[in-house]
C-alpha cells in the first residue's frame, strides 16, 4: 500500500502571513492538531501544531483580559512561530516507510509532497481508521472493547 492510498488530500492550509489567532480558531474549529503552511502556489512552507500554539500562546494566568489576549496572538504571524524543517514524503512511499519515520522521529504527521507542491497530509488518525477498517470492527464495537 502506498502513502496515496492512505492520505489524507482534504487539508486545511495556512498561510506565513496568517496569525497565531487564526490558526487557533481554525485547529478548535476542524478539531486537527497539524496544518501545513504553503504559500499562494501550494508550495510547502512549513507546518504549524498544536503543541506550537500552546508554546508562542500567552497563558491564560497572565493578567491580560480575553480581548487582550486575542490581540496580541492576532498579531504574531506563522512565519515567526512555524516549523520550516519538516519531514515529508512522496505519495508513492510505501507506508511501512512512513509509519517507521512517524515512529523513529515521534511525530504526528508526515507533510505528503510531490514537486514542492503539497498533495496531503499522513496523520496518526490515517493510521487508526485504516486499522480499523483493516480489522472490518465497527468504531463502537472497537471502542467498547476497551
């Protein structure tokens, strides 16, 4: 099985020049924890996480009010906060392979490129629905046997 297969192509995208505000809003929205940042042609720019926004976030025990706050994260841009070196793979990789570097590198998604283009994203969440499709368990029934 290939990377192709088991990606996901439906990916939210950011922009270098988007706040930390918006990335926030957009992560609670759609409830993911990794959006590639791509400039206007698709290329690959970097990524920004979860785990990056609780990092450049001001703690909610600062003593700032929840307008405050909200300005200061809408005024600090991706491009400041963004990872750039990050990990990709090309949709013909076999997913062993990315499964392996997703393990060895402990991280949470591996950007899908082809050309400098971004073409999809390979989340843990791939992995599981593809476990449970492969095991042919309904989700509850999965999840009760826990």
């Amino acid at each position: 099985m290939r990377v192709k297969d088991l990606m996901s192509t439906d990916v939210f995208v950011l922009y270098a020049e988007d706040s930390l505000l918006i990335a926030e809003e957009m992560m609670q929205w759609r409830r993911i924890r990794h959006v590639p940042v791509v400039d206007r042609e698709s290329n690959l720019q970097g990524l920004i996480t979860h785990r990056d926004i609780l990092r450049a976030s001001i703690s909610t025990i600062a003593e700032l009010s929840s307008g405050e706050r909200r300005a200061v994260q809408a005024g600090i841009m991706l491009q400041e906060i963004m990872r750039t070196n990050v990990l990709t793979i090309g949709p013909e990789a076999d997913i062993k392979d990315a499964a392996q570097v997703m393990l060895e590198e402990k991280i949470g998604c591996l950007l899908v490129v082809q050309d400098r283009q971004l073409v999809g994203i390979l989340t843990e969440a791939d992995f599981l629905k593809y476990v449970l499709d492969e095991a042919a368990l309904p989700i509850d029934v999965a999840i009760s046997l826990n």
